[in-house]
C-alpha cells in the first residue's frame, strides 16, 4: 500500500503489460505529435544524410542511395517525455551499424549530434547507436513515414525517451564530448532513459 | 542544478469555468516563480500504489505568489482529469512538480514585440498566463488572441479576456466557433483555416511571434499555416496537449 494516495483514485484501464511501462508513463494506442514548431517539408530531391565531424572520411547519400542500402525490420516500444508510451512499433530502416561500415568513425568520437531538417539537434552517447541499438527510420507500420512523424527519414533509438529519435534527420555528427543539442538546452536530460525517469536535466 | 521534487500541494479553491473545464488552485509548500507558458506535472496514486502523470499549463501569472492555478478540461474516459474534476475537493492534497518547460514561454525581453497566440480549447490555459503577465507588466505590444472554442458554453475565461480587450486597446480577442455561435455573433464560424489566419496576421505592420496551443490537429494545421504564408518557422511555437486521433 503506498503511504500516500488520492482517495478514490484508481487505474481506470487494465494493463498486463505494466512491467514494459517505464515509471510515469501511460500506455497509448495513438501516436501522439510532439514538436517544437511547424512540422517541415522536405523534397526528396534534395533530402541528403551526412556522417560528419570525427570521420576519416565524410560520407553524404541521396534519398535513392539510402533507400538502396540494406534494410531491416524493427518492432519497439517507444516511450515520449510527455509521458506516453507506445507498445510493438513496427518499423523498417537502415541500422546505424550499417551506415558505420561506410565511414571510418575516430577512436576519439564518444558522442554524436544527431541534426534535422528545421535545425533541430539532439545529442546521443554514441555507444547508444551502435550494435543494432539504433536505426534510421524509413516506414512506419507498413507505410512510409509521415511529416508529422518526422517523415522522410527519422533517427529512432527506442531505449531513450522519444525527443532523441530525431524527426526529419539530416545527418549525425560525431564529436569527442557531450553537448547539449536543442531540448537538452531547454533543460531536457542530457541522456533520456525512460527507465532511470530522467526527463529533466535535473534528473541526470 | 537541484532535482525538481514533487511536492504535496492543497487545493484552496475550485472554479468552474465552463461546464467541462475547472480551475483548481494549489497552495504550494514551496512556490517557485515560473514563466507564462510553463507547466507542472501532477502525480496521482491510487492506494495499491499505482500512479497516473499528467501535464498540466499554468494559468495564473507569476505575480499570484504562492499559488498556482491549473485549468483542467474534462475528458470523459480520461484517468486523471475526470479525477480531478469528480474527485477532488477543497482542502484535497496534490501531488506536483515544476514549473517545466523552457521553450513554449513567453519572456519579459519578448514585451515589445508583436505577438500572436493561437488556441483551440484547453490549449488557452498558458496563453492566459501570458496574457495575464502582458497586463500585469503594463506591455503595450500589439496582442491577437484566436481562440477556436465549440459552442458559446465552451469560452474560458470569457469574462476576463473581454476585459483584458475593453482595457487594452493593443490586445484584440477574436473567437471562432466550430459548432454553435451564441445567436447574436457576427464574428468568426468554422475551424480556423488559411484565409481566417491570413486576415488575422493582416492586423500587424510586423511578423508576429507565435505561440500556438491544443489539441495536436489544430495545432498542426495552425502551425504549418502560418509557416505557409510566410512567417518564419522559428517565430512559431507549438505546444500539443494531445490527442491524435490515429
Ligand atoms: C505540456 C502539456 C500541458 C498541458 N496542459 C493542460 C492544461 O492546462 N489543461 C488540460 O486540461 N490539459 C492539459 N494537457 C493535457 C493533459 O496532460 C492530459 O493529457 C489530459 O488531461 C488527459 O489526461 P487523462 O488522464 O484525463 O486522459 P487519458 O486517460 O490519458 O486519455 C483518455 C482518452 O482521452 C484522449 N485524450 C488525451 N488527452 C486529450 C486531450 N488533451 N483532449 C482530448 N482528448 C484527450 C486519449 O486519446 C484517450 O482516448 C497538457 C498536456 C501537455 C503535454
């Protein structure tokens, strides 16, 4: 029995999946928005991803030479900082494993800053993206990723809270420190682990 | 920088606002001044230990010390605000922690400027604190309040805003609304759309900063508009209290 409670108050749906619901979240069947602004258009004839920064060498694809790497399936849940959590996403994309192998990354890079389309960043240990732990999204539930869900291509590392999965990415850039990207200056977690309840910097 | 911890808060006063929206007040053990826009996280447990969180706006502006006013809109199958508004009385304690969020806020250094707020329901409930704070500062920029409501039942805080507008010849209050006008209006119908925001943004001389608030598809559809006819995306800020549909 908790010390204290809210006389009256009780779990208004039955779950059995409460041990996938990290602490704070709810379970949701939609797929809520959340952005900082207007969501982006992005031609595909001009939609470019980049590996840059500690590399030995650059690496930019197309939309057509992303597209024609290897592809895989994912199924995840997702948790948002705005406290939904979403069971068994399907997705297909190109792990990040597989964009690695076309680009030497220095021993020195330890973080990366994923970039968007719109300016956005955010910044990810770059162990957090390696050994299949982390994809680029291409299709969601059978179907090509919307704008609204960060369509064309959005970074997805389901093991942190959502805002790390950066929308309409544009590239990764690989650094040998941790900085702060777009929410993370507003006073978003430096790392994000939907388990450990590190919403706010003030959590780390 | 300290954790922020959740602190046991008593609910001091209760207002209906419209049929389906309350303002609760919370005294605070420890109040912590916030900016307009900010929100709190509400904790609720049930007495097996489980625990819903929600977000909630701010309403009141900073200068109300000590207290702080949340506005909730019921939502008849939703776990915590049909709670809130059946099942909590005056004198209720109230789990909190904030105040959050450090983009959708609306600063003092930002008082010359043009400003726009755009809302749809509940989505009024940190603009509010915004407009509370604009007039409470004495800020003389030029103000436009959108606000996207039903029916003439659903107008929050209706009195106060058409004070704010009969006070403030800077601040213009415009609402629409999308399924039943009091009888007598002969001011905006429908959902807000591309003409109806253009016509608006034609009341500036300069690009207004942006602050657009509720349900996801309003706020998307506002939000890509104004970024259609030209504003600059980064002077539009968006803040979802959900939800999605599909
Ligand atoms: C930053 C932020 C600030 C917020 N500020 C406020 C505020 O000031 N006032 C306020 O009333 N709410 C606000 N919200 C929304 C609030 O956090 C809850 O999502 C809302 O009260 C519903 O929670 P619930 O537990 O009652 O419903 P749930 O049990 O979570 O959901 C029940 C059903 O209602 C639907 N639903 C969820 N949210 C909404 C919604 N907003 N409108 C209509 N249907 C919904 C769900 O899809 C579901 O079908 C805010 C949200 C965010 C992210």
């Amino acid at each position: 029995m908790a010390s204290f409670f809210n006389k009256g108050f009780g779990r208004k749906r039955d779950s059995d999946t409460s041990g996938r619901i990290p602490p704070g979240q709810y379970e949701t069947h939609d797929f809520p928005v959340l952005t900082a602004g207007p969501t982006p258009r992005i031609p595909l004839t001009n939609w470019t991803f980049s590996l840059e920064g500690l590399v030995d060498t650059p690496v930019q694809w197309t939309w057509e030479e992303f597209n024609a790497l290897p592809h895989q399936s994912f199924t995840n849940d997702i948790h948002c900082v705005t406290k939904w959590t979403k069971l068994d996403t399907h997705w297909e994309g190109v792990s990040i494993e597989t964009l690695l192998e076309h680009a030497n990354v220095k021993p020195e890079a330890t973080h990366v800053m994923a970039y968007s389309y719109g300016d956005y960043t955010t910044n990810i240990p770059l162990e957090d993206l390696r050994h299949g732990k982390a994809f680029v999204g291409l299709r969601f539930e059978g179907q090509p990723l919307t704008p609204e869900h960060g369509g064309p291509a959005r970074l997805v590392v389901p093991h942190l809270y959502f805002w790390k999965s950066a929308k309409w990415i544009k590239g990764l850039r690989f650094m040998d420190a941790d900085k702060a990207g777009f929410w993370e200056r507003g006073g978003y977690s430096m790392y994000g682990d939907p388990w450990k309840e590190q919403r706010y910097r003030s959590d780390d | 920088m300290n954790k922020i911890q959740w602190l046991m808060a008593e609910v001091t006063a209760i207002v209906q606002e419209t049929p389906r929206v309350k303002t609760l007040t919370l005294r605070l053990p420890e109040w912590i001044p916030h900016l307009p826009g900010q929100h709190y996280d509400l904790r609720l447990t049930a007495e097996d230990g489980y625990q819903a969180e929600r977000s909630y706006s701010i309403a009141s502006p900073p200068e109300k010390t000590g207290e702080i006013d949340l506005t909730i809109e019921f939502i008849a199958d939703g776990e915590v605000s049909s709670y809130l508004f059946d099942g909590i009385g005056i004198g209720d304690p109230l789990e909190v922690r904030g105040p959050i969020g450090g983009y959708f806020v609306w600063k003092d250094t930002m008082a010359n400027d043009p400003l726009l707020l755009v809302a749809g329901g509940s989505g009024i409930v940190p603009l509010m604190a915004m407009l509370r704070h604009r007039a409470n500062i004495k800020a003389t920029n030029p103000t436009v309040l959108l606000f996207s409501v039903r029916t003439d039942e659903d107008v929050i805080y209706w009195n106060e805003l058409k004070t704010l507008a009969c006070q403030d010849s800077q601040f213009s209050l415009l609402i629409t609304f999308t399924r039943r006008p009091p009888s007598d209006w002969t001011g905006y119908q429908g959902r807000i759309d591309g003409p109806m925001l253009s016509e608006v943004l034609s009341r500036f001389s300069s690009p207004p900063l942006s602050y657009v608030c509720g349900p996801t598809p309003l706020v998307e559809q506002v939000a890509n508009t104004l970024a259609d006819v030209g504003l600059p995306p980064t002077s539009i800020r968006t803040e979802r209290f959900g939800p999605t549909g599909t």
